[in-house]
C-alpha cells in the first residue's frame, strides 16, 4: 500500500483520513503515494501563517531575512543530490532536474544577494524625498512594509522545486509568510525538499507551511493583506483571479499562465549563418527540455517563407536524433510526461491544430523506441512538428497550447508580418529572436514588446553566455501581459515590493527622519564637538551635524586644478569665451568645489574611518566664482550595517553623509552623498585595534 503524503501546517506534520488522491511514476507507471483529496481547514492554516509566521518574519530586517535565505541555501545546495532520484520519477532527465533543482537553489542565493540593497531594518525607504511646501517644513516620502497576511503559492507540476522556491525566495526576503500549494501529480518532490527545510530549523515557525494535496477552498478566506500567486493554464488562473473573495478584498493575485511563446528567425539568419544553426538548437531544446512541460517552451516558430523548408529539414534532423526513455538510463535526452493523463491532454490539443496544420514530423501514434522503459506504462510522447501555411488565417495556433513536446512552424513576408503573428497569440512570457542584424532586433523588439513579458535577442556573440530562450532569470521580471495572465514575479527588487505596501508619510523633515531613519534636508541636526570622523559605526547618529572651516576662493585654484585634472574647459580657463553662457566670469570646476570640500570636510589622522566607498549622488547648483567663500556642512544621512564576510574580516558599517556646500549667503553651491565604510566597536562596545 502506497503511503500517505504528509502536510505540513500549522507547525507540524500531519497526515490525513481517507484514500486520496493517487500519484504515480510518470516512468513506470507504479504507484508512488497518496495524498489528500478532501478539503482542509484553510481558515485556520492561513490565519496560523498571519498570526505566526507574519509576526516573526515582521520582526527581522531585511539583512536578517537575507542572511536566511543564505543559509537556507547553502542547506540545500549541500543537500541537492538526494532530490535528483525523486526527480527522475516526475519524468525528469538530469538536465531538467538540474534546472528544478539547483535552479530553484540559484533563485535563493540571488535573492539572499538583494539584502543589501534594503538595508538593515524591517521596512523599506522607497524613493526620494518630496517637498511639499514652500519654505521645506513640511515634505513627504514612501516607505514599504511588508503585509500583514500570507502568502498562498498555488504552483504548477511542470517545476515542483524551481516553482516553490523562485517564489518563497521573494515573500520570505519581504517579511511574508507563505502556504505552497503544488500540484498533485508532482507534490511528492516538494515535499522531500520540504521535510529537509522543515528539519533544518533556519526557517522561524509559521514562515513556511505545506499542502500536497487538494486546494479546495484554499481561497475561501483570504483576506486583503494576503498575496496570491498562481501558476497554471490561463482558463483556471482566470477563474481563480475572478473569485468573489479575492475581488472583494482587493487580494493582490499574481498570474503567471502557460502562453503561446514565439521565436523569430530574422531574414538575414540565412542557412549558412552562425544564427540559422543557433536557432534551430534553442527551438529542439525548448521542444524537448522537460519534455516540453514549460511555461516558457516556443510554441509557435515564425520564419522566413522562403526558409520554411530549410527549418522544417534541419529541425526534423535534430529532433531524430533526441533519445526518448527513463531519465536513469544513460543517453536518454528526454523524459516522460508528468502523468498520463497530461499526456492525454497534450494529444488532444494536437488533435486540434491537426484540423488547420500539417503534421511534418512525430505521428500521433506511440510506436517510437524507449530506452530503459516500458512505452506502455510510462507517459511517454516524442515530439511533434507542424506546419501551418496560412497563419493569418488559420489561427488555432495562436488559440490553442499544446502543453508538451509540441510545435508550429509559420511563414512571413516582412518583419512587420512576423510581429504581427508574434502578438497573435495575445500575451505571452517571452519570445525570442534570431538575428545578427541590430536593426532587424530593435524594429522587432519595439514592435512585439507590448504583447511579451521577456524579449531575448540572440545571435553569435550572445550564444556562449545565453541562457536562452526559456530560462527565467532572478532577477529579472518573469511574467507576461493578456493570456499569460498579467503578473510579474521575481525581477530582482522588483518582485520583493510586490509583497510590500507601499505608503506615503507626510510631515516636518525632522519627523521624517526619525520615521525612515535617512536624514531629510532641512531637518533638525545633532551638533558635537568631535569630528565624526574620530566615531566608530555605533557612535554615530543620523542627523548629527559637522560644520567646516570656510575657504575663499582664487583664480590661483583654478588653475591648479585645471592643471592638475586636465580638465581645461573654456569657462574654468578662458574668460574671453563666455559670452553667451550663464557665466559671469570664470567658474570654479564642479569637481574642484568637491574636491574642497574634501579638504574641509575629511579628519586626517586615523581614526575608525577606514576608507571612502563612493558617491551616490552628486548636484552643482550654483556657480563658484573667485571671491567666494565656501563651506560645508557634513551631516550623517543614513547608516548601513554590514555583516562580516568571515570571521577575520573587520566588523564595519557604511555611513552616507550629506556634503551640502555653501557660500557665504548660505545658499547651497553643491550637494553630494559619500559614503564611507567605518569601523564597529567590539562586542563589548570596546574599540577594536
């Protein structure tokens, strides 16, 4: 007897009563597990989620959110090899299982990589500062929370690893918890993966919970601070999306639906081309990876009219050769489907396009050879190639997905044509083109980008570092318009801010920067008599004030400075050229009011100071002439700590500071952010020699 897949909620494993559902080996056919088939009680696992998982990821920054994700993935990238197996059962070959497995892994340390780009606090300062008023007492900012509820993952059975953890590697780095929801055919590979996290303790409790089985009212009590994401077909992503609750609570719902992605091949890609040999690899690899069981896989191949022919040869060739069987089984290039029952699916979809297309290569028949299993009781399908001749008018093949090793090949006349039969098919989650040709990309690129969510050009100098045509990267968006559902997922930064409220906050600069922690222009400062140069990390505050010695300006030091840089621009050199500028006489170079202030600004002994970092932003508004008396006024704007890369290196922070230098009518001549990375005091708050 098969055994019963456990569910993880509400902080432990539990099983469930009945028989469930069965799940089989898409290879042999032989019963792998059970799971549950019933409804459960997803009011209280989500309000577990909110009222647990919510407050203790709430109560982490984002630096120790990130340092999580790290450590989660350093877990299970040590642990990878013992999901692979699993993998194998699902109809997975060794490189499908590769881009599930360590993809999904890659996806966490990206996101672990994004912590410092948040910062070390609970929240988030979106943007700049906007003033508000008139004399600069009352401004504005946005700041980002994370929202109070939880995240629900309903994911598809195409990717059981990659699908979880592209998504929990975003809600996690954000402050939200999660409730992952796979697909049934394939939930017993999520799991494995999940018993390990669960064991690991890195996650807190409440952040991850688990459900193998039946959603069956997963969405019934949602609520307006909890998330949705959903990844499947278009027809049950709509339904979902359309649901009364998630309507009327205004549910943040994240679609990502299978669509009917496109490759292009440009007219210049001739036969004898790098790019025409380049295309035909990446459409065989996007039939045939995962056995075509992709979101992303090019459904639709849009060529030349006169190179038709040569596309339909030369890809047929390639497909021959694609080994078909148990992914154990050494040589084996392409695996089974998820279930039969897909397989099913997929065959009648063909059916389908049969009735406007001609079927060129695979037959609907499954009498070809299997390596290493039985044909019969595995789901196994070999790749099928149609022709359609007539795209504008024939168009089930811009309607109608067949979710496997399936695709069509179309003419066009003109680039024009290929765009318009591209964003036939209504939205998609990427396309891609073929060329060599910048012109042929652009044209092409500006035209389709409205219907597709990723556009990839590639031809012989992308090729080696590619990663083709199929392959969603972290941290750019993935999502697409129209029937690919009208979502964004990951996209770097991006994707943490869709788990994030985002509010405006409104008051005196003095408020504001004791609500962000970032000093605002304008603001109340903390004046000391000790240079904060001479203060480690700890001791510093934002808002806290140094005011500079002044320096007059000469000619004499704008000419060594011209000397010195090189920079001999006419209006810093040449007083007889600047009529008809907005000079009125010789101007210090901007760089050199820098560089000044520089001098006036920096303590020279050593201190906790430990060197300059950099320059976030840099504005000159006001011209420097010789008889003008500068000073600065140095403020500690915003501090960043930063975790030690060992247990040798030196414990320190970033400190950002305001330059604001002005003349002797108190304007501001120019206004810069340094940064600087400043040394930490011991854990006893010593100093550190």
């Amino acid at each position: 007897m098969a055994s019963k897949l456990e569910n993880y909620i509400k902080g432990q494993w539990l099983t469930f009563d009945g028989t469930g559902i069965e799940q089989f080996n898409s290879v042999t056919g032989d019963l792998v597990a059970t799971v549950n088939g019933t409804a459960m009680d997803f009011a209280e696992i989500l309000q577990y989620g909110r009222n647990v998982g919510n407050k203790n990821l709430r109560s982490m920054t984002f630096l120790e959110r990130g340092l999580m994700l790290k450590k989660l993935a350093l877990f299970l990238h040590k642990n990878r090899k013992k999901y692979y197996p699993i993998s194998y059962m699902t109809g997975a070959t060794k490189t499908d299982s590769w881009i599930d497995i360590d993809g999904g892994i890659g996806t966490l340390f990206a996101y672990a990589s994004l912590r410092k780009k948040f910062g070390n606090e609970s929240f988030y300062v979106d943007g700049e500062t906007v003033g508000l008023s008139k004399e600069g007492t009352f401004v504005g900012h946005h700041i980002m929370v994370p929202k109070a509820g939880v995240a629900v993952h309903i994911n598809a059975f195409n990717f059981p690893i990659w699908g979880m953890l592209e998504k929990l590697a975003v809600n996690l780095l954000a402050g939200m918890p999660a409730v992952v929801k796979p697909a049934e055919q394939t939930s017993y590979l999520t799991q494995a993966m999940v018993k390990d996290i669960v064991a690991s303790g890195i996650l807190p409790a409440g952040a991850l919970q688990l459900v193998c089985g039946s959603g069956i009212g997963i969405l019934d009590t949602v609520q307006s601070q909890d998330v949705v994401t959903f990844t499947g077909s278009a027809a049950v992503g709509r339904m979902l999306k359309g649901l009364p609750q998630i309507i009327d609570n205004a549910v943040t719902f994240n679609m990502e639906a299978d669509s009917l992605n496109c490759c292009i091949l440009g007219e210049d890609a001739t036969p004898d081309t790098e790019e025409f040999k380049l295309f035909i690899k990446e459409v065989h690899r996007e039939m045939t990876v995962k056995t075509g069981q992709k979101c992303t896989a090019i459904r639709r191949i849009i060529v030349p009219e006169n190179l038709v022919e040569a596309v339909q040869l030369a890809l047929s060739a390639r497909l021959q050769k694609t080994t078909i069987g148990n992914p154990a089984t050494d040589g084996v290039r392409m695996g089974a489907m998820a279930s039969h029952e897909q397989m099913k699916e997929v065959l009648k979809s063909a059916q389908l396009l049969a009735e406007e297309s001609e079927l060129v290569y695979g037959s609907f028949e499954r009498n070809f050879e299997v390596l290493g299993a039985d044909i019969n009781k595995g789901a196994f399908l070999a790749p099928m190639l149609f022709v359609n001749d007539k795209p504008l008018q024939k168009q089930k093949v811009h309607q109608i997905e067949a979710f496997g090793p399936v695709s069509t090949i179309m003419p066009y006349n003109s680039l024009e044509e290929a765009i318009e039969l591209a964003n036939m098919g209504k939205g998609s989650l990427v396309s891609s083109i073929v060329t060599n040709d910048d012109k042929i990309a652009k044209d092409y690129v500006l035209g389709a980008a409205p219907y597709h969510g990723r556009i990839l050009v590639l031809n012989r100098d992308a090729a080696k570092e590619s990663t083709g045509h199929g392959s969603p990267m972290p941290l750019m968006s993935h999502g697409g318009p129209g029937r690919a559902g009208g979502g964004e997922e990951m996209g770097g930064t991006r994707g943490v801010k869709h788990y994030l409220q985002r509010t405006a906050i409104q008051g005196t600069p003095t408020t504001l920067t004791h609500l962000t922690g970032v000093y605002q222009y304008g603001g109340k400062v903390i004046e000391d008599p000790v240079h904060p140069f001479r203060k480690h990390f700890e001791e510093l505050k934002v808002g806290e004030v140094w005011m500079t010695a002044k320096h007059t300006v000469t000619v004499t030091d704008i000419v060594n400075f011209a000397n010195v840089s090189g920079d001999h621009f006419y209006a810093h050199t040449d007083e007889t050229s600047l009529e008809g500028t907005i000079f009125e006489g010789r101007v210090a170079h901007g760089y050199w009011v820098l560089s000044k202030a520089a001098g006036l600004f920096v303590e020279a002994k050593k201190g906790p100071v430990l060197l300059n970092y950099g320059i976030d932003e840099c504005r000159f508004t006001k011209p420097v002439y010789p008889g003008m008396t500068i000073g600065v006024k140095f403020t500690v704007k915003e501090k960043i700590d930063q975790e030690k890369k060992s247990d040798d290196d030196i414990a320190k922070g970033i400190v950002k500071f305001m330059v604001d230098v002005y003349d002797e009518t108190g304007e501001t001549c120019a206004l810069a952010t340094i940064l600087t990375m400043v040394k930490k005091l011991d854990q006893n708050g010593e100093v550190i020699n």
